[in-house]
C-alpha cells in the first residue's frame, strides 16, 4: 500500500469499508518505515523554510478521526521535524458560546495560518458535519428557522456544499489543505482504550466520554462515509489511512506532508540585481574588518 491507495477526490463514491483499517505490513518492517519517517521529516524541514521564505502559499494539516486513533502521536511525530515558529496549531474542541454566536467556520477562518506557515488542525469544522450529525445537535442552534426547519439530509447536504465552496475559496486565496482521516478499527479502538485504563501514564487521556461515543460507532462511520463523499475534491481530496499499526500511519501521513509542500514548490526569493550586486561589496567590507564590535576593538 502507499499514499495514491488512501487518495480519494471524490472521483466515483466513497465507502468507507472499501477502504481497510490495517495494511498488515509486517512488523519486522517497522524500523525500516520508522527510518522512512525520519528521512521524511527532514525534508519537510527544507521545504518548510522555503515555503516560509517564499511566503506565497499556505497549508493547513487537518486530522480527523474516531478517538484513540492516534492523532495527537501523529502529530507530535510527524511534525516533530517542523519549526514550531512556522506553525500554527489548533485543537478544535467543543466550541464555546462565543463560537456558537458566529457561523461554524468561524473559529476555523480565525486560525488559518498566514501564507508562509502551516496550520495543525487536530479536527476540524469537520466536526460540524460529524458530532453534530450523529447527535442531531442542529435541533437546538439559536438560528432562523430558514436555516434549521428541514430535513437532516437537507440541512447537512447544504454544509457539505458550503466546505466544499469554503476549500475552493482557500484554494483561490493560496492555501493548500491535507485532510487526513485516521482510520482505526473498532478492536484496535477498544485496545488502545483499555491500555488507557491500565497504564497509570495514560490515566489522564480516558474519558468516559470515549465509552459513550464508541457505543456509536455505526453512526459515526456512516457520518464519516457521508462527509468524505461529499467533499472530497480535486483541490481538497482526503486521504484515508489505515491507523491501526501506527508506525505504518504515520509514514503514510508524513508522505501525504511532503508531497503536499513539493506541491506547493517553494523556493528562496531571489535578490533583484541591483541587490544581488551590492553583495560582494558588504562580503569584503565585513571580511575587512579589523575587529569585531564595529568599533574597531576586539
């Protein structure tokens, strides 16, 4: 398997049981794929210094996914390469009062990256069209009645084509998006889940919460199904990756990083002339110096 295999731009109709949880790569191939990793995150490194000298277009990283999946570990190894001052990192939890009185890209548009930078969502307004839906939350929004009063298929069929115009406007304005979705398994879910229980480190990332949404499961992939098939586009495809050996996602993930930034094919500015000539001038006045705090002291 490799990344055109997760690729889905919407080109025919996505099911998600097409698409498997695991690739089954053997494990004695770990540390090969951890080392392909690694050499990934060094050249996302270069390419982030030139698209932040370069500064034309942005990108922004989104994951989603079911809890336990491994978000969080995706992006603290795959970025890890990156340089934290070039990017900005977002956790889209459940939106406060003052981000349900706006629209819900709201809070997404206030954490876009300037061009030059990459954005880190850790979901997304996404969940706007998966949560909402699985728990019908759209029946109590403080809205018009011209914006609620139909049917759920109607309503979330009107937001799928309000992301998929919102990522044709991104694309317009020079930002580029990757929009991964992590996808475990219900039995690798329910293992990570009790390794949370009985690993006194990994205590503080249960929730009960995680227990009440996995007796969800069918509704959320039925929700995931629905939002891939309905936004994924040419500009804004996603990339669906088996997540249930980790060591293998996150390779998958830091190929989808690369190619999305040599797509964006940044390159240093290049010194207009008059500048470029000036140069051999300071060279020799600096290497002419007779000390070195510019008063001629040492």
């Amino acid at each position: 398997m490799d990344l055109l295999d997760c690729r889905f731009d919407g080109n025919g109709h996505f099911k998600i049981g097409d698409h498997p949880t695991s690739a089954h790569v053997d494990k004695d191939e770990r540390i090969r794929y951890e080392e392909l990793t690694e050499q990934n995150n060094i050249r996302m490194s270069a390419l982030q210094d030139m698209l932040c000298a370069d500064g034309r277009e942005g990108v922004v990283v989104m994951l989603q996914a079911m809890d336990a999946a491994g978000k969080d570990s995706t992006i603290k190894d795959v970025m890890s390469g990156l340089n934290p001052q070039g990017v900005m990192d977002y956790s889209f939890k459940q939106p406060s009062q003052e981000e349900l009185a706006h629209d819900y890209l709201w809070r997404a548009v206030t954490h876009l990256p300037r061009r030059g930078y990459i954005g880190l969502f850790n979901r997304s307004y996404y969940e706007d069209v998966l949560v909402v839906r699985v728990h019908s939350l759209q029946q109590g929004y403080v809205m018009p009645k011209r914006t609620t009063d139909m049917g759920e298929d109607e309503f979330f069929d009107r937001r799928y084509r309000q992301i998929r115009d919102f990522e044709e406007y991104l694309w317009e304005n020079g930002y580029r998006l990757l929009k991964v979705f992590l996808n475990v398994g219900p039995d690798e879910q329910r293992k990570r889940l009790l390794e949370r229980i009985d690993d006194e480190s990994k205590n503080w990332k249960f929730s009960a919460s995680d227990i009440a949404e996995r007796q969800l499961w069918p509704k959320y992939m039925d929700a995931f199904e629905r939002c891939i098939d309905k936004t994924a586009t040419e500009h804004a495809p996603w990339y669906v990756i088996p997540a249930d050996q980790k060591w293998f996602a996150r390779w998958l993930v830091s190929e989808a990083v690369v190619k999305v930034l040599e797509d964006c094919d940044p390159c240093y500015p290049k010194l207009p002339a008059e500048q470029k000539a000036m140069l051999a001038e300071y060279r020799a006045k600096l290497t002419g110096e007779s000390g070195v705090d510019g008063h001629g002291v040492e």
